[in-house]
C-alpha cells in the first residue's frame, strides 16, 4: 500500500485486523515516470516491483493504541501553539500603533503579566467609532484568546503525560527525555517494526552519512527523516550537557581530544541517545505481572490469543505485545480481564 499514514490509514488497519500483512511502498523515484511514464497499471507494477524486490518497502504503523492518541493530541498542541502565539504578536502589533493613552497604560508590560492585566480590562461592548476604544476591546479579545489557547495546551500536556506514563514509564526514566510523547509517535503502536537501531536511526535522522572525499574520511549529519525526533532527541542532548552529565562530558573531553569539532560530536551524541531510546521502546516497562497473568489465565481456560483478539475486536499482536510485556494497555487489559472472567474453566476429567 501507499499512503498508510493518510489516505490509506483506514484500509491498513481493516487489513492489519484481518490478519493481513501490510507493506508500505515508497514514493517512487521522480525520474521513473519522467522515463517509463505514468498511469495507474504501470504505478501498481512498479509498486509490485518493489515489493518482490525488498527494496523502499517498511512495515506501517499499527495505528491501533495510545500512540495513535498521542499523534492526534501533539497535533492539537501544535495547532493551539500556533494559535497562541499569533494572538501574543498582535498584541505586540496593534500596542505599537494603538493611541498614545493605550500604549502607556500597558507600556511596562510584557509576557504573561501583559496578557493577564488585557484580560481583565472592562472596555466595554458598545460599538465606538473612538480607536482608543476599539484597540482595548480588541486588545482584551486577543489576551482571552491567548489565555484559551494556553488552557487547552495545559490540558493536552496532562492528557500526554498519562498517556506516555501508562504506555512506557521506562522512556521517562532516561536522562533528559522530556518529549517522550513525540519519540512515541515517531516509533508508532508496534515499534518492533523497526527491526534494528540502525534503522530507528535513520528514521529520526540521527544516521551518520559518509561524506569522505579522496584521503578525508568523516561523516555529516542527516537531512533526511522524521524532523520532530531529531529535534527531540537534539533537546535531549542539550539538557544533558546543560546539566553536565558524568557520561555526556567525559564523552566531549574524550571526542575533543580525538580532534572532533562540536558538531561532529553533537552528531555522534545523538545518536548514542537514539540507541537509548530504541532500547526503551522494545522494553517499555521491566516488571508487568499483569500481561503475564492475563496470559495464564487465557491458557488455563483454552482458549487461542486470535480467538480472544477477534473476541475483542483488536489484532492479535496488539494482545500478544500486552501478554509478554512489551506494551502496557490497560483499556485492553480490562476489557480482556472481564471477557475471560465471563467464561468458566473446563472442568478437570
């Protein structure tokens, strides 16, 4: 398929629930059409192709548990920053052109005292040809919307926070991972897609790319890949060496003592920090008793993890990650808990 991730998001997840199993085909090469040309038949051949071949092909994102919540949640956040800081610069704006008596009474202002002390200004809500008049209405509307803006991403913050905590408290336990929820999202529901750090490396864009040139070897850093975990893991390693962790500054001294420019080793430190957090996704949570028994109790009564799963109405691999430990979901966890509780255990011959 193509397009899992939009268009096609809905049909690989009917198909992941059948028990299908779902490729993802890459964008095919610009110059291809440019040769061969362009037609539905030839794209679903070439697509055909690639598949047969191995080649730009990758296992999509299940998009069938908390991580999915998360991705519409960070898009939510992202759109009400947006929003937020539009309505803060034109304040600003409109307190640069306001009339003389506006501007010196919020003159001295700024940040979140400015916006507080707009919001709580009584203008009015009677039409007025005056400009003092209407910049105040106007200035208050905007400081209402900004505060609104800042309610809602608190919230959406609270919502992350639980959500990153039931489904990998290993990842926040590393030093300096603040944006769990975006490192989440970029892996997906099954991050054992992702079969090596290598490639999890690259799909944050933190793999080296050889840049050597005749008796120069050296490499520089990725353009490529999902640009929200690079920026991520790129905070990480700021707040690391912020903090001046044991680990991070014996790693500079020694890479600086290797002639290695700061750069350089920003590069190699983040990719260091993308090994961490490929280990923390495959092994979110090192003790879960329940998945273990919610597994024996299955077993006890006989009935199969693809029984139980359609039961459920959830793919089987989603249940299977709950049973051995290598994702907590507890809303599965329930619903499965009282499936089985409603079910008497074969009497012993």
């Amino acid at each position: 398929m193509e397009g899992t991730g939009s268009y096609g998001a809905g049909l690989s997840r009917a198909l992941n629930a059948a028990g299908l199993i779902v490729v993802e085909v890459a964008r095919q090469d610009r110059q291809a059409p440019r040769r061969r040309g362009k037609s539905d038949p030839l794209d679903a051949h070439q697509a055909a192709v690639a598949v047969l071949a191995g080649t730009d092909t990758a296992i999509p994102k299940s998009g069938d548990g908390a991580v999915e919540s998360m991705r519409i949640l960070l898009a939510e956040r992202r759109s009400a920053a947006k929003a937020r800081a539009q309505a803060m610069n034109q304040i600003h704006a409109l307190l640069i052109t306001a009339p003389e008596l506006v501007r010196q009474a919020f003159r001295a202002l700024s940040g979140r005292r400015l916006v507080t002390t707009l919001a709580k200004t009584r203008p009015g809500a009677i039409a007025s040809p005056d400009p003092e008049v209407v910049a105040r209405q106007t200035l208050r509307r905007f400081a209402v919307r900004h505060l609104t803006m800042q309610a809602e991403i608190d919230q959406i913050e609270q919502q992350l926070e639980l959500l990153v905590r039931q489904v990998n408290p290993t990842l926040l336990s590393l030093s300096g991972v603040h944006p769990a929820s975006t490192l989440l999202i970029t892996a997906g529901d099954n991050p054992e897609r992702l079969g090596t750090r290598a490639s999890f490396a690259a799909l944050a864009g933190v793999a080296p790319i050889p840049a050597s040139s005749g008796q120069r070897t050296r490499h520089r850093l990725s353009r490529g890949g999902n640009r929200h975990a690079n920026a991520a893991l790129h905070r990480i390693v700021l707040l690391r060496m912020r903090h001046r962790g044991p680990r991070t500054m014996a790693y500079f001294e020694r890479r600086r003592a290797e002639q290695l420019t700061d750069r350089d080793i920003m590069r190699c430190l983040k990719r260091h920090v993308a090994n961490e957090v490929y280990a923390a996704l495959l092994n979110p949570a090192t003790n879960n008793p329940a998945g273990r028994e919610l597994r024996d109790r299955r077993q006890t009564i006989g009935i199969p993890i693809s029984v139980l799963a359609a039961t459920l109405g959830v793919p089987h691999q989603r249940l299977r990650r709950l049973e051995i430990g290598t994702r907590a979901d507890p809303d599965l966890e329930a619903r499965a808990t009282a499936v089985l509780e409603g079910i008497n255990p074969p009497l012993a011959a």
